[in-house]
C-alpha cells in the first residue's frame, strides 16, 4: 500500500484547519444572534413591565402625562406597538387620551418617509402607523398613498384617514377605488364606514349626480355605505337608483333602503320583484321581508316559483317575517301548491323554524 506523501497529509492538516475555524466561526454568530435575540426579547419584557402599568394609571387619572411620556419615548417602536394593542382593547370612546401619548412618540417623520419605500409591506405597515401617531402631515401624506400601486396599501391608508376623521378625504377614497367586485367593494365599504355620520353628505353629493362625473363603481359603493350608515336622508337618491342600467347599483340601492327601513319605499322596491337579473330579485324579497310589507304577501307568494333557488329561499324567509299571515300562506304552499320547488321551500323554512316537526316535513 502506498505511503501518501507529506504534502498530501499537509494539505489535509491544512483543510482540517480551515474546516474547523469555519465551524467556529458560523458557531460564534449562532450564539451572537440568539444572545442578541434573546436580549432584545428581555429588554421589550422589561420595558413592558415598566411601561404598561404607568399608561394603565395615565388612563385611570393616576399618573402624569410628562412622566409616561419620558418612558415612552426610551423605546420609541416598543412604546408605539404598545400603545396599539392598549388601543385596540379599549372602546373607542376611551381612546382619546392615548392620542397624546402617541403624538410624544418621535416616529411620525419616519413613518411618512415610509410610505415611499420600495417594499410593500413596509409602506402597508407605515399606512397602518399613521393612523395612530396623529395628525399633521400624516393626512398628506396617507391621501398620497391613495394612489399606491398596491390595493392593500392604499385599504389601509382609507382606514387610517377614517381613523383620524378626515370627512375631506372620503370622495378621494371613493374615486381611488373605481374597482368592480363584491370584495374590493366590501374592503372599501368598511374602510369607509370608520368615517361614521361624516360620510354622509360627500356620499350624498355622489348619488345626486348618478350619471354625471361618478363611475357606477362610485355609485353603487356610495350607495351600499348609506344603507350601512341607516341615513334616512339617502332615501330620496337611493329611490331613483332603482332604476339605473347597472344592475349592482339597482341591488344596492335597494339592501340599503331595506337596512334604512323606509316603509315608504316598499311599492318602489316591489316593483323590481321580476326583475331580470336574479340578484336584484333576490334582495328585492329580503327587503320586504325586512322591512314587513304584509301588502306584498302575494307577490312573495308567486316568488316561492322563481326560476333561482336564492330568490326562492329569500321569498320564503320574508314569508316567515310577516307573521301569521305570512306563516299561513307558507304552510298553504306546503301542502297546496302545484309547484314541487315552492312546496319544497316552503316546507324547509317551516321546518327550520321549528314550525314543523321532520316527520312532518316528510310527510306532507
């Protein structure tokens, strides 16, 4: 067997060396990285220790603004996300004497320069920040941000703005999401709800000009808010909505005067009871169910024949509303009817009420 030379063992002497400082190397930062994790860890736990109790006594009127803040201010991004989860578990009417705790935080600068970074997340991040660290040039700033590239961005700059009560902002909000599509809508919906009663009258200016400056995105999700805000107000301009071409801009005018609870509006809504598009009827019937238009009894009865299964069922739940007579006409369709899908409806929504038995169900 050949002997292997000395430069052969002196090359692997050698690697062995390498091998081994580059073990320890990579060792030495695990060990650095975890004690500076774990450090970090300890030092959020003790500045929590330290700070929670003395913002829970600022709330309660036992401690002083300047003696909070000067301990805030040690740990500036530790304080904010504190003062955010103390915010979100209070009522809102209680949060209002955090609001100078945050405005002592030296973080609004950075968070609106944020906006502009390349990375997303950061930018929703800093949308979602300025909500809390007040006014100032925040409102510039998030009214900006309405134009991000990024959907979820510009979401979380409409709710901060609602957040801080900018009424101002609610028709750009509005035009920043010309957006079709039952989420995209619903996102803005919500973020515009934040804004409350102060969203009414922008939103009225909208529906009183339907076919002028505003896209029926604009004015289908200025309609569907006031029925979400009960604006007895809206009533008037949602009315002449039922009309409109566009048939989602039709289905929310009328949920919305179902939510308003106008009982003037019912013969208006009625009429849209054979309309084309299956969704409008289908909101047609649970608004006279919500709204308990015994005079359209008959009409709810025929609908118990519509051709969609969702128009039928909503029909036979607005029957079930009515009451008594409501329940009559139910249970006449249950044994009576020549239809096999308005005796089946109106079998399942008296026995899901507890009307009829299973037995029952299945036997008459």
């Amino acid at each position: 067997m050949e002997i292997l030379s000395p430069s052969i063992l002196q090359g692997a002497w050698n690697m062995a060396l390498v091998l081994t400082g580059l073990s320890t190397l990579v060792l030495a930062v695990i060990v650095a990285v975890r004690w500076q994790a774990q450090t970090a860890v300890r030092r959020a736990a003790d500045f929590r220790e330290q700070a929670e109790p003395l913002v829970t006594a600022y709330l309660a009127g036992r401690e002083e603004y300047e003696v909070v803040a000067t301990v805030l201010q040690r740990d500036p991004e530790a304080a904010l996300l504190l003062l955010m989860e103390i915010s979100e578990q209070i009522s809102p009417s209680g949060r209002e004497p955090l609001r100078e705790l945050f405005s002592s935080l030296p973080l609004r600068a950075k968070e609106i320069s944020a906006l502009q970074s390349r990375d997303w997340q950061r930018r929703l991040q800093a949308a979602s920040r300025l909500a809390y660290l007040g006014d100032g040039d925040s409102t510039a700033a998030l009214l900006n941000a309405l134009g991000d590239p990024v959907l979820s961005v510009r979401l979380a700059a409409a709710r901060s703005l609602g957040q801080l009560g900018k009424a101002d902002a609610i028709t750009p909000i509005v035009l920043a999401f010309d957006l079709p599509g039952e989420m995209n809508q619903r996102r803005v919906a919500e973020a515009l709800l934040t804004f409350g009663s102060a969203a009414v009258p922008p939103l009225l200016a909208m529906l009183a000009d339907p076919q002028g400056t505003h896209s029926d995105n604009a004015i289908n999700l200025a309609a569907r808010v006031m029925g979400h805000l009960r604006a007895p107000e809206a009533v008037q301009p949602l009315t002449k909505l039922l009309d409109h071409a566009e048939f989602r801009v039709r289905l929310n005018a009328i949920r919305s005067l179902g939510l308003i609870g106008d009982h003037g509006s019912a013969d208006d809504i009625a009429r849209l009871a054979a309309d084309s598009a299956w969704e409008v009827r289908n909101v047609v019937m649970q608004a006279l169910g919500r709204l308990r238009s015994d005079k359209h009894l008959d009409l709810l009865v025929c609908a118990l024949h519509d051709s969609s299964w969702w128009v039928r069922f909503s029909a036979a739940q607005a029957l079930w509303q009515l009451g008594d007579a409501g329940r009559t006409a139910l249970t006449s369709a249950m044994t009576g009817d020549t239809d096999r899908y308005a005796r089946d409806m109106s079998r399942q929504i008296l026995e899901e009420h507890g009307a009829i038995t299973a037995r029952e169900a299945h036997t008459s």
